[in-house]
C-alpha cells in the first residue's frame, strides 16, 4: 500500500529540480526550501526559507529556470489546501512575485527562453483554487484579497499574453 503524500509533496518529488539552476543555486536548494515554506511548524525557520527561496526564484523581478517548478509545488499546495495555513500567506506572495517577474536577462542571454511564459501556465493549473480563495466567506488568515490579486493577473494575462523582453545584442 503507499502512502498518501499529497499533491504539492509529490509535485515537489516530480520536478528535475538537479537539472535546474536558481540564480547561482542548485535547483534542489529551491526544493528543500519550499518544503520548509510549505510544512514547517517553525515560523522563523519557514520565513526564513522564503526570504532565501524569493531570492532563487525571482531575484528583483528575474525568475530563474527553477520558477516554473516552484509555481507548480505552489499551485499544488493550494489546490489541496495541502501547506498549513498559515505558511499558506508567503506561498501565494511568492507566486505573486513570479507572476510579476520576467525571464532573467542573463538567462535570456545564454538562450533560456520562455521562463516566464512556463510559470503562467503552471499557475492557471490552480486558477479555480485561486478563485475558491478569493471568493472565500471564511479567511481567518485574510489570503481572500491576495488570491483575488493573483485571479486579475492570470486573467490579464490570459487576455493580452506578454514575451520576454527582447535579447541584447552582442557585437
């Protein structure tokens, strides 16, 4: 028989997170840190792993190749209500931050495509659970405006779809 492990913990084990980079990580760093995010009981040590997993992810607005990943563990720790609730709070905010971020000019440079387009389409995985939130009577943790913020975004998205910035030229 095998155990039941949820859907953000076996998305967590089905992302290559070894063949992905994060601004100068190991992907497998963005791994462990969002399973602190997500399931500890330890407030410091889970803000902590969101402070340094923000800073892998989406460094000032540049997601890096481990993004797309990071929003699918998001997106299947919401749609389970799988993460406690209160770590549930920077989870959404970290999705946020990725929605809003651009595929990193560096990672643009060396032909790394698409970052930003892959994260979208992860998060519209989640986008009636994000509804759900949003819509919500009952939010003792107040992520009812938050989910309704990251609902415009996908549908903004969904409505005028927007590229990477243009790669540099070199001479």
């Amino acid at each position: 028989m095998t155990e039941d492990v949820g859907l953000a913990r076996a998305q967590l084990a089905a992302v290559p997170w070894s063949t992905l980079r994060a601004n100068g990580s190991p992907g497998e760093q963005v791994r462990d840190l969002l399973t602190t995010m997500l399931f500890s009981d330890d407030d410091a040590a889970a803000s902590e792993a969101y402070r340094r997993i923000e800073n892998m992810v989406t460094a000032q607005g540049d997601l890096s190749p481990a993004a797309p990943g990071a929003v699918a563990v998001i997106v299947a720790a919401v749609a389970e209500r799988d993460a406690g609730d209160r770590n549930m709070g920077p989870a959404l905010d970290l999705l946020g931050l990725t929605l809003a971020g651009y595929t990193a000019r560096w990672e643009l440079d060396i032909g790394t495509r698409g970052i930003r387009a892959a994260c979208y389409r992860e998060a519209m995985r989640g986008y009636w659970s994000l509804r759900r939130i949003a819509a919500s009577t009952h939010d003792p943790y107040e992520y009812r405006e938050l989910a309704a913020e990251l609902v415009e975004m996908l549908d903004d998205e969904a409505a005028n779809p927007q590229p990477d910035p243009p790669v540099r030229e070199t001479s």
